[in-house]
C-alpha cells in the first residue's frame, strides 16, 4: 500500500483541495514514505502547477463532476500519465487499487475507464480559442494571463511557465564543503542554487539559512544605515541579512505566533541587533514617528511572483482579492512613511508581477506624500526598470517575481 505512487500525494493534496492548506504546509505535515519523498513533492507540485488543465481533461472525458477525491486521483494519474511518461496499464492499476483501498471500490470501474480512453490529443484539440485556451494550457487564472499579457505581451506565456531555479542557499560561513555539489551561481554573495540540497546539522548551527533570490535582491537594493525598521518582517530572513549592514534592525510582524517564527529565525543565525515586536504596520504608533534611518515596506501581495515555488497560489487567489490588497499596500506604505527620519529612506516591495500593486500603488503614494522624492535603483540581476521601480521576472530572474521602489524624504 505504502508504495502506491498514488497515495502519498493524494494525501498531501487532500489537504490542499479540501482544507485550502498551503502545499508547503500539507507536505510538513503529511507522513511521507521517505525513499519516494522526492517522487511524491514532484507529483504534488506537479499536479498543482498543471491544476487547470487537468480539470480540463477531467472535464472532457467525464460525464459528470466527479466527487473530489476521485478527481484528486485522476489528477494525479494524469499528472504522471501525461508529465513523467509512465505506462498507463501501471498508472491504471495504482489508481484502482488505491480506490478500492480507500473503500471507494464503487468508482474503481469509473477510473479504470476513464484512464484507459484518455487521449491528450483529443483534449488539446478541444481546448477553446484566444486567451482562455491559453490560460488553461498554461494552468494560469485566466484574469491573471490577461494581467500578464496586458502588460508583458507575448512574453506573458515565459512568465507564466517559468521554472524554479532550484533551492535557493544563502551561506554565511562554511560553504565549501556544500558546493562539491551541482549549483547555479547568483550575482550575489554566498546565494547559490541548487537542484537538490538536504537540510543537515549546518542549518541549526547557521552556517547556511533557504532564503529566496527575490529576498537577497530587495536587501542588495537597500543601503546601509544606523536604525533600520522592517515593517511586514515574517519569517526574518529579511530582518536577519539586513542586520549585516545596519546597526540595529527592528521587525514588526502582525501575528504573535510570527513574531516567534522571526526570533527563532534570529537566534538559529547567531544575530543580536534584531528585535522582534507584534505590531501592525497599518496602524501608526507615534512611538517610532520619524525614529528610523531606513525603513522597509514587503507588502502583502497577491505572490504571483513566487508560483513556480507556490503552485498553490493560483488555485487560491482570487481576482476580488485585489481590492483588499491594494487597501493594505496603500495604507502600510503610508503609515510607515511616518516612521522614516528627515533624509531617512524608505522602500516598497512586493513579490507581484502586476503593476496594480507595484508602480501604481507607488505613483498614488508620490501624489499624495510630497514630503519623498523617488530615488533611483539599480541590482545586478535580471530586470526591468518601470516608471517607478524595478521589476523582476520569472523568466530571467531564476523564477522569481519581484519588485522594490526607493524614496527619500526631504530634509
């Protein structure tokens, strides 16, 4: 039963369909069979990256809607039938069982059936015409394509497929031993990427801490000062590599149980000039008015920059979200402008591709906030300069999605 190639991810995936848990989150908290773990995240990511198409075959062949955790199964048959190239007699054959061994023996015919007619070809050629075709090609929300191709034009398809470019290291010390391994170089120091990389007794000893591309870059663009204010700061990593450059680093995290995410993060890193506190950054406290050299807003986003290492976002995002977001990225922005010293900087970033919540929310800022002036940025990875800030892209910038603005306040 345990090797059934079916039923771990089915697990993990249940978690997903049916709870709305984060993929990241199911797969820690899923009893995996570790001799398949790496067989198991492959499907799990791999069903929910290809998730809108595989719903669209599903469609297709049955009749009616299957119940969910049929159609959990047929994803992942298909999943494994059309991107790993497995034999259908075999992907037939773990699906029926792992039906029968979830006492479902009354739908084994129907997925026995339905796997045996499946035909790629029949399905493609019934996929409609124009941007909605593509979008299910691309297992991409068809208003997030339009965003896409509305901004970014035939480029829009590359973004929207860009691949990981594997697990991003940052080393503080000891990272010889590490790079005997295959690894992609970044332009920044001691951030290497690798295809696979097992935690081992270097990260509790924090030799080495998983930090996104998109995270080096945003500090890489940030100078250094005295007092420095992290204003969305969970889970640290931000916090903890800003703390090299600035003399004392303060995180402000909304939720409590963050707060402790940061200062574990903290400690783990050997770091001492970082402070973590509850406190939300959209409401102002004339405790910090104008306390700080540098402050930093990583605003709450929609994430559609980091899909290709949270497949999930696409299935839980929904295009009503924007209206909310854009409220808090405006209002976090704002407030937190007023933490910023005279001739202090102040910083905007998202992990979003979508200008609503990059240089629009920036330019209403500017309007409205004349006391900044916009500064200019530069990074030596990938971009594309905006109106306002710098734009990172999944396809150019090992798949990540980014964006950070600079200002500066008149003294």
């Amino acid at each position: 039963m345990l090797s059934n190639p079916v039923y771990d991810p089915y697990l993990i995936l249940t978690k997903v369909y049916s709870d709305g848990t984060h993929l990241k989150q199911a797969i820690a908290e899923t009893y995996i069979e570790e001799q398949y773990r790496s067989r198991t995240v492959k499907i799990a990511y791999g069903v929910l990256e290809n998730d809108l198409y595989l719903d669209f075959c599903i469609r297709h062949y049955a009749p009616k809607a299957p119940k969910l955790s049929v159609r959990t199964i047929l994803k992942i048959s298909l999943y494994m039938l059309l991107f790993m190239d497995k034999q259908k007699y075999m992907v037939t054959d773990c699906a029926v069982t792992l039906c029968k061994k979830l006492g479902k023996s009354g739908v084994s015919g129907f997925v026995n059936a339905f796997l045996r007619r499946f035909d790629r070809e029949q399905v493609d050629v019934s996929l409609p015409k124009g941007d909605e075709g593509n979008a299910i090609r691309l297992s991409y929300p068809l208003y997030a394509y339009r965003f896409l191709k509305k901004e970014y034009g035939e480029r829009a398809d590359k973004i929207a497929t860009a691949k990981s470019g594997g697990v991003s290291v940052r080393f503080e010390k000891n990272q010889e031993q590490y790079l005997q391994k295959s690894h992609t170089c970044t332009p920044f120091t001691g951030n290497f990427l690798f295809e696979n990389f097992v935690r081992d007794q270097g990260y509790e000893r924090g030799d080495y801490t998983f930090q996104s591309v998109g995270s080096i870059a945003i500090c890489d663009c940030v100078a250094p000062c005295e007092k420095f204010l992290d204003a969305c700061a969970a889970p640290g990593g931000k916090s903890v590599l800003l703390s090299k450059k600035c003399g004392s680093v303060t995180a402000f995290e909304l939720h409590e149980h963050r707060v402790g995410l940061i200062e574990s993060y903290v400690k783990r890193m050997g770091v001492t000039n970082v402070t973590a506190l509850q406190k939300d950054s959209s409401a102002f406290d004339s405790e910090y008015e104008e306390v700080f050299d540098g402050v930093l807003c990583d605003a709450p986003c929609s994430g559609f920059g980091t899909v290709s290492e949270n497949p999930d976002i696409k299935l839980f995002r929904k295009e009503s979200d924007f209206t909310a977001l854009k409220k808090a990225q405006s209002e976090i922005l704002s407030n937190a402008s007023r933490y910023v010293k005279k001739g202090g900087a102040l910083y905007y970033s998202t992990c979003s591709l979508f200008e609503r919540e990059n240089d629009s929310i920036v330019g209403e800022f500017l309007r409205t906030h004349t006391e900044f002036v916009l500064e200019e940025l530069d990074s030596p990875l990938a971009h594309e300069k905006k109106k306002y800030g710098l734009q990172f892209l999944p396809d150019t910038a090992y798949g990540a999605g980014f964006y950070v603005a600079k200002f500066s306040k008149k003294s």
